[in-house]
C-alpha cells in the first residue's frame, strides 16, 4: 500500500500576493528534480505570468459534473491518482462542488491517501476558524472554507506582500481585470485591509488567531458582527438574463456588496427549459463581475427569489422587467409580488431588451 503523500498549502494573505506563482514554481522546480509532477487544477484568471509559468506542465483534465442542467469542470482525483504522479499541483483549495455536496480539501484527501504529494494555495479568508473575522475586516463573506485541522496535518509557507505593492498590482490590472476590480482599491484592498489580514495570517500561523482577530476588529471600529451587503439578481436563464446580471453587479460596485445570481427552476410547468449554454455563459459573466452563482428549484418563481433572498441577507433584489408582450405581465407580477414577500428590500426593475 503506498505512503500517504505530504500536503504543503502556500497560504495567501490576500489573493494576488503571488501564491499560485510559488506553487507553479515549485512544481517546475520538482519537475526539473525529476519527480512526475501534473497540473491537477488551476485557475489563471487570464493572469499571463501565470499562464507561462504553467506551459510545459503534465496537465490533468478535469471531470465534467452535470447539475440542474448545467455541465461544470472540476478537479478530477481519480485520474490525478491514475497519472502514476509524484506529485499533483491543485489551485485553490477552498471550493465547493456545484451541488455544494463535496469540497476540493475532501478531493484533496483522496489525493493524499492515494500517496502522491500535493502542493496546494488558499487564502487566510478561507480558513474555517479565522474566515468571520477575515469577513468582518473585508466585508466579503466565504463560501467554501478549509478545515485547519487539515491544513496544519500538512506543511504551511504564508505568502504575503506589502499593502501598497499589492495594490499597485492591483491597479495595474495585474491580478484582475478593470470590470471585476470595480471598487476594489477603496474596498477588500484597501491598505488597512490588507495589513490587519497580513497581521491575522501571522497570528494564525502562531496559533494566537483569536486573541488578534478581536483586536484587529476593535482596531478597525468592527467590534459588532458585520455581515456584508447583498444585491441579488434574478436570472431568468434567456439572453435578457445578462443586463440584469450587470444591474445588479452596478448596484452591487454601488453599495460595496456581494453579488450573488439566482436562477430558479420552476417546476409548475409553465416556464420551458433554458438553454445549458445560456446558463453557462451567465455564470461565467457572474464570476468575471466577482459575484456567486446559485441555481434553485421551487414551484412559484417569486417564492423561490424571496426564499433565496431571505437565506443570503440580500438588501436589494434585481429583476427583468419586460413591457412590452405577454411576458411582461408575467414576470412584472413578480416584482409585485417580491414587494409583498420582501417589504424590507429594495426591489429594482432592470428594462429587458
């Protein structure tokens, strides 16, 4: 039976402080040394110096999981452990599998039991103990998290940057896009963000996290639980779905909150089945613009937004709006009825082209 293989995390401060790089990096350096090392999962984010420092590396394809209709690419472990690799590089440790029913840290395991090593990346927000604090000083929720019982069975090399280089990189449109930064200098990258996250990283690598988290918060004027802003956009899964995805990704950038995209499956028999590729292209334009995906099943379309909006906080909920035909008078009854179902949250009407 082989040896269980060896985690190492390169943990981030915050992203873009260069830990995906230290993992390639080590990877090509592994693989110069003459171990087998493949690409199980990356994620460049159209980062061209990520990208190249990739090129050459054994790469594993990932599996396709069908879900409501949708196909998603994932880490495949299977085929990683099938490889016959030394060692299996995979980005991102904290995430979540599209039914929400397995996390990558799990696949992560499988990996390690199998015997091959895997040199990994997160983030300090991902960590389960310290993510509410890193939430309260960033105002930007977590959904997948790292067990850190998990993370600490393992090697740990926190990987960190000055505030003000970070966001020169930032700015430069080095780590993000223009369109996905929006008001992210004033806001998640702000210097006094940056240096309290840093400060939380360290203190958790010394197991004081608790101690500092409370200090941090109190230094910061967040002694109370601050949850983030929510702006929730209602995807209708047509075409007209993306310019209510941007409305409320506006209004998100507007209000410094989080945006999360709701589909919702109706099953009453009156809406037909939506275009797999629409979907896809929504979730797609969601994550460019920084926001969440989540598709949901319910028999009343209106019921299904206001439960949705309910369970994520949302203080503003952006649907379609259609005039003009028999569609209208449909979904214009759901805004109305929204108003009624959510008298506390600001309904907003996006025009449907």
């Amino acid at each position: 039976m082989a040896e269980t293989g060896t985690l190492r995390t390169y943990l981030g401060t915050a992203p873009g402080v260069g830990k995906t790089f230290r993992m390639l990096a080590e990877g090509r350096e592994r693989a110069a040394n003459g171990e087998h090392v493949v690409l199980g999962w990356l994620e460049n984010h159209g980062r061209a110096q990520t990208r190249r420092l990739a090129e050459g590396l054994e790469v594993i394809e990932p599996q396709m999981v069908s879900y409501r209709g949708s196909v998603f690419p994932e880490f495949d472990p299977a085929a990683a452990i099938a490889s016959g690799a030394d060692v299996v590089l995979v980005d991102e440790l904290a995430h979540m599998s599209p039914d929400r029913t397995r996390e990558r840290w799990e696949d992560v395991c499988d990996v390690l039991a199998a015997g091959p090593d895997v040199v990994t990346t997160a983030n300090i927000a991902h960590v389960r103990s310290v993510r509410d604090y890193a939430a309260q000083i960033t105002g930007v929720g977590t959904v997948a998290s790292v067990p850190d019982e998990f993370l600490r069975s393992g090697e740990i090399e926190l990987v960190d940057m000055p505030a003000e280089a970070l966001r020169r990189r930032i700015a430069s449109g080095a780590v993000y896009s223009a369109e996905q930064v929006g008001g992210a200098l004033g806001d998640y990258f702000r210097a006094a963000n940056l240096q309290a996250l840093s400060e939380l990283a360290t203190g958790w690598m010394a197991g004081d996290a608790d101690t500092l988290g409370e200090e941090l918060l109190v230094r910061l004027g967040l002694t109370d639980p601050v949850l983030p802003a929510v702006v929730l956009a209602a995807d209708s899964g047509s075409a007209a779905g993306e310019a209510v995805i941007r409305g409320a990704a506006a209004a998100a950038r507007d209000k410094d909150a989080q945006l999360v995209v709701v589909h919702v499956r109706v099953t009453d028999g009156l809406t037909r089945a939506r275009s797999a590729d629409q979907l896809n292209r929504h979730r797609k334009l969601t994550a460019e613009l920084g926001g969440s995906y989540l598709q949901v099943q319910g028999s009343s379309l209106e019921d299904a937004l206001a439960k949705a909006a309910r369970q994520q906080e949302a203080a503003i909920v952006v649907v379609g709006h259609h005039p003009s035909h028999l569609l209208g008078f449909l979904l214009g009854s759901v805004s109305a009825r929204l108003h009624r179902l959510l008298p506390d949250a600001d309904i907003r009407e996006i025009p449907a082209p």
